[in-house]
C-alpha cells in the first residue's frame, strides 16, 4: 500500500502546474496522473530511505494523501522536490547527452 506524503495540490502549487486562473479555477489538470504516479513513487523513495524512522513520519497521517499536519515540512519537501525533478526531467538527462 502506497501512502502519498503530500497532496496533488501541494504539488501542483510547488511547481507552478496548473495553478489557478483569477477567477480560482485550475488552468489545467492534463498532468494529474503522471503527477499523482510521481507522488508515490516520491513518497515510496522517501520512506525507503528513512528506514525505521519511516513510522515517525507517517504516525497520525489518517488519509492518503494527507489532510492533517501529520507530515514534517522537511518530508514533505523532500517528496516535491523528487516529483519536481522527474516532472522536468523525465529521462533523467538533466544535460542533454542524448541529444542529436
């Protein structure tokens, strides 16, 4: 089971996707799903690496994804800035080797 550490639209916000137009309605949500996967692979590294200290973070998280304050700031940076990276840089070749 895949706990997401931040919402969609924590996301969305992070990185500037979609963000509202004047009258509050989103500008786009073409990229919700692939943002949604990210979230929790993100979210899957992210505990991954805190290991046993993994419990830690996700104690007190009711809803997946969260609703409460029950996730560190830190964390859930952390998850934004992995999505973000992936979002950008979806090959994962941040200098452009593979171009002709």
């Amino acid at each position: 089971m895949t706990v997401a550490l931040v919402t969609l639209a924590r996301v969305k916000q992070a990185l500037r996707v979609g963000v509202l137009d004047d009258d509050g309605s989103p500008q786009t949500d073409d990229d919700d799903h692939i943002l949604t996967a990210y979230i929790d692979a993100a979210s899957d590294a992210v505990l991954n690496y805190l290991g046993g200290r993994a419990e830690f973070v996700i104690t007190g998280l009711t809803d997946s994804p969260p609703t409460n304050d029950g996730c560190p700031k830190s964390v859930e940076q952390a998850v934004c800035l992995l999505v973000g990276y992936w979002y950008r840089e979806p090959d994962g070749d941040e200098n452009s080797a593979f171009d002709r």
